[in-house]
C-alpha cells in the first residue's frame, strides 16, 4: 500500500485534532533526497523516495498521535474522570 496525502490528511476518528508533527521536505536543490523532518526543524531521517520518506512520515504521525492519545486518556483516569 503507498501512503498518499489522502492517507496523512484522514479525520481522526476521536480525539482533537493535531496538526502533523512530521513532515516531507526536499533535503537537496535538485531533489535527489527527501528529508521527513519534526515540527521542532530537526531532520529525523533522510530518505531517496518520495514513497519511503511518505510512509516514514504517516508512521511518525501516527504514532505520536497514538502517544498523544494515550497521555490524554492517562491523565483523566488519573483525575478520576
């Protein structure tokens, strides 16, 4: 399956929306590598496709939101909510 910007832009199915941590950029003036970089500008990984550096950035995001989600639910058990 080849992630596409349909798959990054899904609505979430609960929670608040949070923008994408993770992002695709072009690393290199003629675009030969592509770089997903966080929110913060750090590079997290270089890659050489566009396909790669895609399903690297929806696994990122995903998973940042499922940590989000996690800490959310987490801290209203522990209030008692």
């Amino acid at each position: 399956m080849m992630p596409s910007e349909d798959v990054q832009d899904r609505p979430r199915k609960r929670g608040p929306a949070i923008d994408r941590q993770y992002e695709v950029q072009v690393g290199t003036e003629d675009g030969t590598f592509l770089v997903v970089i966080a929110e913060s500008g750090r590079t997290v990984l270089v890659c050489r496709d566009r396909t790669s550096a895609d399903r690297y950035a929806v696994m990122l995001n995903e998973a940042f939101d499922r940590g989000h989600r996690a800490g959310r639910r987490d801290a209203r058990r522990a209030m008692g909510k």
